[in-house]
C-alpha cells in the first residue's frame, strides 16, 4: 500500500512541477520594441561642457530582500568565513542621476510598492519587506524630479531585486531603457524565470535602445558608454552575475563613486574576491571583481557602493527596520554628494 502512494505522490508532485514551470515558460510579458539609441551627449558637445560637471545622484532604499546566503557570495570558497554562511536581510537601492543640463536617468527601480515578495513557490522564494511610501515612484514624487526629466533608465540587470518598481516607473515616466543585447536576450527567453528573471515584473511595454554599438574602450573600465557624454556617468559591462550585468562610475565635483550593483553584492565580495555563488558565469564574475579592484587602486578616494551591503544603508531614515547591526554606515541621509 505505502508503495502506492509513493507512486501517486511522486506522480502528483512531478505533474505539480511540470505544470509551474510549464505556467512559468508560457507567461507572456508586455511589448518589446528596439529603437535606435539616444545620444544625450549631442547636447553636451554644443554646451561645451567640461568633466566638472555638478551630478546630482541620490540614493532611494526602496526595502530590503531575504537574500539567500549563496546568492550573495560563494558558499563553496575555502576562504568565506563563517559569520557570511547565512541568509542576510539586504537592501535594495534605486538611483536618480541628474544632469544639470541633460535631465535624469535611473539606475535600477528598486522594489515595488504594497507586497514585494516575489518568486515562483516552491522552486525560489523572495521574502521583502517595505514601507508605504518607499518604493522609487513614490519617493521621486517627493522631489521637483519630474517624469518627463527622466531621459533614460537603465536597469543593471533584471532580478527582481532590481526591477521589481519598473512598471510603476513606466507608468510614471514614458523613458527608454538602456541595456545590453545580452540583457534583452535573457529578458525575452521563454526560460527567463530560470535566470531569475521575473514576468510579472515585465508586463509594460517597453522601449529599448541598446548599448552594444555605443560601447568605446576605455583603459580602466573596459567597454564603456558615457551616458551624458563629458565622463560624469559612465557605465559598462561587469558581466557573471547574470549576462549583461552593468555598473556604474558617477564623477561629481567632490569624487568618484562606484556603483557596483551586483557585481559586488556585499563588501566581502570585494575584500575576499569571492563572486557570487550563483552565477551565469562564475570565470566573469570574476573578471569583473578584478576590475572593480583595478579601479579601486587607480582612482583617488574612489569609494564604492555595493550591491547589496547591509551596513551601508543601515543608518538611513525612512526605511522599515532591519535586523542587522551597522559597525560602519558611511550615510547619515540618503543624498551620495
Ligand atoms: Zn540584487
């Protein structure tokens, strides 16, 4: 008898699985359209602007993540220590760089507003917690931003984490999005789910212009694309964590800051050149741990923003609490200059 009903069990539980993923490879997204990309910088050559130019980026945590322990850093390194093989409460950012000439462009959309938790039960599972009120489009309400000021908004890649405020966002602000070919080709796989891309993040139809004829050498960076055209924002290809993936250098008046997102979701990443533990390839994440170091050595005073590092985001107000404990916050509010 026990036989039998591991049998019907096993059935009913295989006939459960394939019947999710089946749900998950079949559900559709909004439209996807191509367009060519819009220089900003155009503008910039006639103004004759300098380096100097006065970029304004703020910092918006929008909520904090359950983020599994092998996902922010590789469970399998000899070298991790103990006090990084659990599951850690961390935040998730959006960024508004703005030009003084050339409007705003958005780096990541954070988490949505109301309830953020996402995933497909039981394969993965997102716990989130948020505050009424902090997610971007609420936040940037707050401010004299203005939907149409927003030029451009690029994600660094499409977890959940990352672009889980995009509809609202799109419905807020009628912007293309910038990104690589390889990001559209995850997005528009009918296997997205399984890189940990979201649908139901990606009903809007969306306007893309794509990154990968723009991109121009650059010694430190690699491969890079000056979004406003006089080297005050600069993005480029940190590629392993997802295929892709994009960081961000931001120069302003008083120093250079680097934005990571999820090349370095934590300090340790960066400090035990450990990568992430998941990966689409680790050989990469590596590489763009490397580069991130590089840059670190031969910027003056470069200071960097993780992807996801809990004690830097701590001591900002206006975010639902958390459960960890902050030894070095640098931000008493959440304006980077
Ligand atoms: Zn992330």
């Amino acid at each position: 008898m026990q036989v039998i009903y591991k049998i019907v069990f096993g059935a009913f539980a295989g006939l459960s699985l394939m019947t999710l993923v089946g749900c998950a490879l079949l559900r559709p997204i909004g439209t996807i359209s191509v367009q060519e990309l819009t220089d900003l910088d155009t503008e910039t050559s006639r103004l004759g602007m300098g380096t100097d130019t006065d970029l304004d980026v703020t910092a918006y945590v929008t909520g904090w993540v359950k983020a599994p322990a092998d996902i922010l850093i590789d469970q399998k390194a000899p070298t991790l220590p103990e006090s990084l093989k659990r599951d850690q409460w961390v935040p998730s950012i959006a960024y508004a760089v703005r030009h003084p000439t050339l409007g705003v462009v958005i780096l990541d959309t954070g988490l949505r507003a109301g309830d953020c938790d996402y995933g497909t039960r039981p394969i993965y599972w997102v716990p989130c917690r948020n505050t009424p009120g902090s997610d971007l489009v609420s936040q940037l309400k707050q401010t004299d931003i203005l939907p149409q000021d927003i030029r451009h908004i690029i994600p660094s890649h499409f977890h959940g984490d990352h672009i889980s405020g995009l509809e609202s966002l799109l419905a807020y602000a009628d912007a293309p999005l910038l990104m690589t070919s390889a990001s559209l080709d995850e997005v528009r796989s009918r296997t997205r789910f399984a890189a940990g891309i979201p649908s139901n993040m990606l009903l809007s139809d969306m306007r893309v212009e794509l990154l990968d004829t723009h991109w121009k050498e650059d010694s430190w960076l690699g491969e890079s694309y000056d979004v406003f055209g006089d080297g005050s924002l600069k993005i480029f290809q940190t590629g392993g964590h997802t295929d892709g993936h994009l960081s961000a250098l931001v120069t302003t008046r008083s120093r250079t800051t680097l934005l990571t997102f999820d090349a370095a979701h934590l300090q340790a990443n960066f400090d035990l050149s450990i990568p992430s533990g998941s990966t689409a390839s680790h050989q990469d994440a590596v590489e763009s741990l490397d580069i991130i170091k590089q840059l670190s050595l031969n910027i003056a005073r470069l200071r960097i923003v993780y992807g996801h590092e809990p004690t830097q985001w701590v001591c900002i107000e206006g975010t639902t609490k958390i459960d960890l404990m902050s030894e070095n916050c640098e931000f008493s509010n959440n304006e980077l200059e």
